[in-house]
C-alpha cells in the first residue's frame, strides 16, 4: 500500500532582544513593541486554531529569546515607548510625546489591520492625506486617546473578537478613555500569559512538536569562523578581524536547552538553527548537547549534493526524490539528521497567499502537495516522502486577512478531508522513518536559506563593521578571565543579545526599515554593555552610528510586495521594491523629468511596475501617450524580434531583439500584448494584465503570460512613444533586472 505524502509545517517565531541592557532589575526598557504586539496577534492563535483538528500534527519552533522577552511582559516589568504613552493619560502628553504618536502609531499593514476599523482608518487618512504637522496642530485630546486605543486593539488577534470586553471596544469604536487603555493592556498580557502554556499542554497531547534556536538567534557558522562567508562567496570582504569564538556555540546551545526544559519539562529533540545557517564546524556541538535533528533550505542540499533544483512550469520540483527525504549527517561526534524546506512553497505561505482570496490559496498549496503525492505514487510508491514546510511563523500574517484565520481554516479543513496528505511533526516522522540517505559531515555546505550564502549577515561594509566591533569587544571579554557567567552575568548577557543575528539584518544594504537606527542603537548598547560590566572604558565609536541612516535614493527590491493596482501608489504597498530614480532628484531623462521614479517588484504571481510623475502633467503633451514593455531574455534560445516602433536608433540596448511586448495607451488605458515569432513577426496574445492610472501609473504583468519557468533571470526596457514612433527610454543606463520567483 503506496504511503501517503508527509508534510512537516515548522513555523519560526523569533524576536530579537529589544531591551537595553544596563538597566534596573525592577524594570526593562524595550526600545519596540514588537514582543508584546505580535504576542497578541500571532503566536497563539496559531495553535488554537490547529487544536480544532487534532488529526493534524505540526512543528513550532520558539526562540528562547522570544520566551524571556514575552516573560517580562507578563510580569509587568517590561516597558516600551509605545506602551508608556498608551498608559499616559492624553493631557498630559508632552509635544515630543504627541510627535511620536501620529509618526509611529500606524506602524501596521493599513490594509488588514488598520481599515477594517472606521475610526483608526480615519485618522490614518488625516495623517496620510493631511500631514503629521497637520494632525498636531488640529487634532484633539480625545484624538489621541482614540488612536493609542487603536494601535493596541488592531493588533489582537481576530480569534479574540468574541471575548466581551474585545467585542465591547470593537463594537465602541472611538471615544475610548485612560480607564480603556489600561484595560486593553491588561487583556494583552492575558493573551502573552496564555502563549507558553498552550504549547506545552499541545507537545503534551502529542500534536506539535515545539522545538528552539540558539539562545539569541546567531549566526553559529559565523561565530566559528566568519571566513565560512567565502564558501559561498569566494571573493566575499571580510572583516578587518577575523572572529573565531567557536566556544560560544555550546554556551548558546546549552542556555537554550535549560531554557527549553524548564519550560516544557522535557528535552527538545529539534533545533532550527538561526537563518537556517549550518556548517560542517557547527555540527559537533549541536550533537553533543543532545540534539536529533536540524533544518536548513534546499539551497543548501543543492550546494552539498552539487546539484541544482530545477522545477517545472507550475514549480514543482523535477528531482523530488532527493528534496523530499531527512537526511543522515555522519560526524565523528555522532550522526544528525536533518530535514530541508521546500523554498518555494514556504515562501508562497509567507509571500503570496496573503494577496489571494483565502480558499483560493489553501486550493493552491493543496494542489501543489497533491502534485507531489502523485509523483511519488509513480515513482517511489514504497518510499515515504516528507515535505518541510518552514517559515516565519508572525510577520506573514499581517498582510492576510483577519491576519491568516481564513486561510488557517481553509487549508487545514482540507487537510482533515485528504486522505493522500498527512501532517506530521519532524520528530515523529524520523521516529517512524529513520533517515537512510547519507550526506558526510564535511561535505554539508556552509550557507543559509537566503541563497545559500551569508550574505545577508556579512560581506557588507556596514556589516563587516558591526563584525570589528564585535570582535574587539569579545576578546576585551576574553582578556578577563575572572569575569564568569556565574559572577559577571550582565558582561555575558550583553556579549549573546550582540552576536544576535537580527543587528547584520538590518546592517548595509539589502534591509531597511523605518527602525534602522533604533537597531543600530540597541547593537551598540549591548557591546558597551560588555564594556561597562568589565569596569572598562566605552570605545569612542561605539558613541557614534554604525553608518548613516538616510532614505536611499535607489534600492534593489528587499522582499516580495503585493500592491493592489489603483493608481494610487500605496506607500507600503510597494516600500520593499526596486527604486530607480529617472527625473528630479537626478535630473536625468533630458525631456521626459516628468517621469520622477520608477519602481518595479514581483511575489509568485506577477511582475509589478510602478511610474511616479511629477505633480500636475498632462499625458499627451508632457509626456508621449504610449508606453512600451519589452522583455529582453539572455541565454534563451527562441523567437526575437526588434523593438515594433518606428525611428528606434541603433544603439544599444533600445536595439536589442526582444520576446515580449506590452504596449500601453496612458489617455486610454488600453493595452496590447504581443510574441515574437518567426522572421520577426510579432503576434497577439491574450494578456491579463492590469493597468491603473490615477496618482501614478501601476502595471501588474502575471506571469503566466510570459510562461517561462520560476528561478528565471530576465530583463525589462520601457520606451516611450508616439503614435508608434519611438520618443524615449528608460532607465537610461541599463535595463531593469527581473527574477522569476
């Protein structure tokens, strides 16, 4: 009898350390909200709603970091500024105080977590359309009571609507007091009380299986060596100084094992390592504290087997046998299995789903996982095949409606009703089918889930910086020998919190927020914490930024976005796109600075583009009334053809032979999709792109109209004209990078 298909979900919730480190024992001051809010918004609804189907087994996995933060809260003794003035009564808010308010208090996906509600979606609107300067000078009293209500009632989580009290301040709306703030609070910490509870009572029942992550999420493989960076990366700059501290790795293990056990009063059997980053120095410790299993990427099985996943026109993977399977580890230590995600379909949990009607997507993961059950039927049918699924188990659900319960509910209602799919924990899949396929120790590749490299974390200027502080810092550390965990616990504290992963993260290019600084800040104050504690002087740089934080003129896209196509040029919709200035700030475009920006992303569905104008220009006499789309793609053999404009010059790359074309009239918004075929002919296709034209231009392309498969490179030109005769192009100096998801 074939065996079903196994899937493994492991859902990673992890928050970094976002208290300052030489405070008082009687309280802690955090710097962000981000463990209280997302506390009451994603860890525990995650679990209640898999206790309704107790067929279905799952992984969760708790960064103790998290656990110790979300401990401080429940005792009351941590503070953070959104909290403070959520309990300051509103009269005696100070101008600072009130500043903070209207800049930070719609920190949230507007879409999901702050529209649904008429009074916070107004007030949004006046600060948006309005200005912050607007909102001080006219809003009231009663103003801001009403927003610092909201901010804290939007982010519980809609699986908490029915309690009385929730449903009386959802159903009030607005005129909320003092006396309601404090009691939202109160209703937050019961929620963050409920979190450690509930996992453990869940592991008990036998229905997750929760396991941990290095005691504050660092990179391992860097602190053994952050010459591993060149593994990956050859000609990777690295540090100035060469960190080498591999004796920190068991310190982290063991701290997070003691953690785990009095918690949940038993031994954890999986561990996730930070980013998913493993190396063949890392896995002797990792064994020798007692750990059965680990999970990485399937870059990583790609880069250690040699062999690179190609997947077919829907993404599915074409070698499934070797994705779909744990593995052995053998080291001389001990053998470790481990298990490696399906990228792709972790990601379109965490990235695109939410962009889709709910069952919708629950339809589409299924179909994806009854793809591969069908392939193992004909293929290995003897054979039991596990799909890891792991991901980032909270930032994802703020972009999905009701933040995820109808898609939550759809997919596992479909999952109890599938007798072909079977959700299992990790550790009781490797209990039933011990890995038999064997990877050697040495031969595990030195990388992590992104690309399979650490050049999220190090490699950067900003980065490698962060990494000479670090370094001088731990061996200042080192030159005191007297200075034990035991006697001198805050010099240790502080030297874990700053070998966290999350500073780099955010270090340099790649990420961005509107909190880079705060994270510079709190990675500075964690090593002059290790400075203070040992009675030695403060370098002077640690007085000093890291690097400059300043809105970038251009970026790279930094993550998948989902805009809705308005017209409307949403700020969040499109904040971690590719940014490419044409006109204004750069002056280029000679006559067509009218186009100011151009944005461009893309999520597992299409390919988005974004135009900004400047204010008040009037297409077909500022600017020529068509638009051109054409799609450049190198190393692909097929049918090309030139440009379908009239007077395009011979020069490159407006020259070039291109495969796709989509031409867009602005006065009209009428559209026209073209192929190229034989002897440079181009014919019509049925396109389903959108086309949007109000404050700006935004184009959505689908993928499936260009129909070339995921994991692709292409490149994309935009040329202007009128009445079929070329006028202009952009970006003027090269054409615009495309990867195909």
């Amino acid at each position: 009898m074939p065996h079903p298909l196994y899937v493994a979900f492991i859902w990673h919730q992890h928050q970094p350390l976002y208290k300052s480190p030489s405070l008082s024992l009687n309280t802690q001051q955090y710097r962000l909200p981000w463990v209280r809010l997302h506390g009451t918004k994603d860890y525990l609804d995650l679990v209640l709603i898999l206790e309704r189907y107790p067929k279905l087994h799952q992984t969760v996995n708790l960064v103790p970091s998290l656990i110790l933060q979300l401990e401080d809260y429940i005792a009351g003794t941590a503070f953070d500024p959104y909290l403070e003035v959520s309990l300051t009564p509103t009269e005696q808010l100070t101008l600072p105080q009130r500043e903070f308010i209207t800049k930070h208090f719609f920190d949230a996906n507007h879409h999901t977590l702050i529209d649904p509600h008429p009074r916070y979606a107004q007030l949004y609107q006046q600060q948006q359309e309005k200005g912050q300067d607007w909102c001080l000078a006219n809003w009231q009293l009663q103003d801001y009571s009403d927003l610092l209500a909201w901010h804290n009632l939007a982010w519980i989580d809609p699986l908490f609507w029915d309690d009385p009290e929730i449903a009386a301040w959802l159903k009030q709306g607005e005129n909320f007091t003092l006396s309601d703030r404090q009691r939202i609070y109160s209703k937050q910490k019961e929620i963050l009380a409920r979190i450690i509870p509930q996992h453990r009572k869940m592991q008990n029942a036998g229905q997750i299986e929760v396991t941990t992550t290095p005691y504050t999420h660092p990179i391992l493989p860097l602190l053994a060596d952050t010459n591993s960076g060149r593994v990956a990366v050859p000609n990777m700059t690295l540090p100035q100084q060469r960190f080498q501290w591999a004796e920190d790795i068991p310190r982290h293990l063991q701290k997070a094992w003691k953690l785990y056990q009095e918690k949940f009063g038993q031994p954890p059997r999986g561990l996730w390592p930070s980013e998913q980053s493993v190396s063949p120095e890392i896995l002797p410790y990792i064994i020798n504290q007692g750990f059965k299993w680990i999970c990485s990427d399937e870059a990583v099985l790609g880069w250690s087997l040699k062999h690179f996943f190609q997947r077919d026109g829907a993404g599915n993977v074409q070698e499934p046998h070797l994705l779909y399977r744990p593995y052995r580890l053998e080291t001389p230590a001990g053998d470790l299995a481990i298990v490696f995600r399906d990228h792709r379909l972790s990601d379109l949990i965490g990235f695109t789903y939410s962009s889709m009607p709910p069952k919708q997507a629950a339809a589409d993961l299924v179909g994806h996982l009854e793809a591969i059950a069908r392939m193992q039927r004909d293929s290995q049918p003897e054979q039991p095949w596990l799909v890891t699924i792991a991901l980032d188990g909270e930032n994802c659900w703020e972009f999905y409606p009701q933040d995820g319960k109808p898609f939550l509910e759809a997919l596992y209602e479909t999952f109890s009703n599938e007798p072909h799919l079977k959700l299992v924990t990790v550790s009781e899949f490797l209990q039933q089918f011990p890995a038999t396929a064997t990877i050697p120790g040495k031969q595990l590749h030195s990388g992590s889930w992104v690309d399979g490299s650490f050049t999220t974390w190090i490699g950067d200027p900003a980065k490698n910086r962060a990494w000479d502080y670090l370094t001088q810092a731990r061996e200042t550390l080192a030159n005191h020998p007297e200075a034990t965990e035991e006697n001198n616990p805050p010099a240790w504290e502080s030297l874990y919190a700053a070998e966290g992963s999350d500073w780099f993260w955010w270090f340099g290019k790649g990420h961005s927020s509107n909190q880079d600084a705060i994270f510079d800040e709190l990675f500075r104050s964690h090593l002059c914490g290790i400075y203070h504690a040992l009675n030695e002087p403060i370098p002077p740089y640690l007085r000093l930024p890291l690097e400059v934080h300043e809105g970038r003129a251009e970026q790279q896209p930094e993550s998948f976005i989902h805009p809705i196509i308005d017209g409307k040029g949403d700020e969040q919709d499109w904040n971690k796109a590719g940014r490419i200035e044409i006109g204004g700030a750069r002056g280029t475009m000679h006559n067509s600075s009218v186009i100011q920006r151009l944005w461009y992303g893309v999520d597992h569905l299409n390919f988005y583009l974004r135009l900004d104008f400047i204010t008040g220009v009037q297409l077909g006499r500022d600017l020529p009334p068509e638009l051109n789309l054409l799609w450049f793609y190198p190393d692909r053999t097929m049918h090309n053809s030139p440009a379908p404009l009239a007077e395009v010059p011979d020069t490159r790359p407006v020259n070039y032979l291109f495969h796709h074309h989509l031409g867009i009239n602005l006065l009209t918004r009428s559209l026209h999709f073209q192929e190229a075929g034989e002897h440079y002919q181009w014919q019509p296709r049925v396109s389903r792109a959108q086309v949007a034209l109000n404050k700006c231009l935004e184009v959505a392309i689908p993928w499936a109209d260009l129909q070339i498969p995921p994991d692709y490179s292409l490149r994309l030109i935009l040329m202007l004209s009128d009445e079929g005769r070329f006028y202009n192009h952009l970006p003027e100096n090269a054409l615009i990078p495309i990867e195909v998801p």
